[in-house]
C-alpha cells in the first residue's frame, strides 16, 4: 500500500501545481492536522484515495468547517483494506485551546480504545499530530511529544507511527524517518510518500 502521509504545510507541489499523475498511484492519504480543511477536501475532490485525518491543535475551525469527502479517525481504530489505524489527534496542553490534551487526558483517550484495539486483534498504524516524547520531539512545552505514545508503540507494535506537529523549519537536526524498535517513525511534515 502506497500511502501519502501529510502534515502542518500545505504542499505547494500537490496544491498551486496539482497534476493528476502526482496522486495517481497513491491508496490512502493520512493527515496528521495543521492543514486547511480546503485542502484536504480538495485532495479529497482528485485522488482516488480516501482521505483520513486527525486534528491538530490548530484546527478548530474543523468545528466549522470540516474537509468535505475526508474521515475524521480521532479516537477510533479504523480500518482500511485490512489496514488497522489507531487516531489520536492533539497536542500537549500549553494553552487550553482546541485539541489540547494532558499526558492523563491522553492516556485516558487511548484506555477507552484498548477494547476496540483487542477486538481488531492490534493495530498496523499509529496517526497522531503530536510525536512521542523524546522522539523527534521539541523541548517546549508545546511541542513535547506524550509519553503515552511510546507505551502505545511498546504495547501494540504498530508497523507505522505517523506524526506531525515539528517542523523541518523548527531544527538543524530534522529526521524525517527513524526507528523505534520494530515501528517505522515518520514524521509527516508537508508530504512524504511511505510504502506499507
């Protein structure tokens, strides 16, 4: 399975200068939030791909205006052509705004999952805007990842762990892609193609 995993920018090369090839081999677009609700129901409106998303902590004018033709996965396990992809969007609460969570809030979010996560015999994708702690993760409070992430990758051994919220811009140091024990760790900022 091909899928584009976005997040927090636009992309200019999918969005100002749209081709029709560029999204033709694509099978599930993944957004990690941050993104225009314009432009994810535009990529909805080309790419034969459904459009899955969960929300970040910019995005509370999705109460609003939610991307039209895409699925909101916050707080579901949902599966796609026997892909099982666990949603939880947010951030670490720094101003208690929209999708802001505390680590115990966050927790609690994945608690009330595990059922659905059992009943679906695991998980294969972990989508989240925020990353893990201590993984590819900033050292501001807004931009610390939780550490219930990484019990979630040590728990359910998921095949990817797609997150969102640090910028390339933010660091020298940016890792698009790392590993966490058997988990492939990427980091969705704007676009990147991953093969599952």
């Amino acid at each position: 399975m091909r899928i584009l995993a976005l997040a927090d920018e636009e992309s200019k090369y999918l969005w100002d200068y749209y081709e029709k090839s560029k999204l033709e081999n694509i099978d599930l677009i993944l957004s990690c939030g941050d993104l225009a609700p314009q432009y994810l129901s535009f990529l909805a409106t080309f790419a034969k791909a459904p459009v899955l998303y969960v929300h970040g902590n910019h995005d509370g004018c999705y109460k609003d205006t939610p991307p039209e033709g895409c699925v909101c996965i916050d707080d579901m396990v949902y599966e796609y052509q026997g892909i099982r992809i666990l949603g939880l969007g947010g951030c670490q609460c720094y101003n208690f705004g929209d999708f802001q969570y505390t680590e115990k809030e966050m927790q609690t979010r994945y608690r009330k999952l595990k059922f659905k996560i059992r009943r679906k015999k695991g998980i294969d994708i972990l989508l989240t805007h925020a990353p893990a702690y201590q993984m590819n993760d900033g050292e501001d409070l807004p931009h610390r990842g939780f550490q219930c992430f990484t019990k979630i990758l040590e728990e359910q051994t998921p095949k990817l762990f797609i997150h969102g919220h640090v910028h390339k811009t933010y660091s020298w140091n940016f890792k698009r892609e790392t590993m966490y024990n058997d988990t492939k760790v990427v980091n969705a900022y704007e676009r990147h193609i991953i093969e599952l």
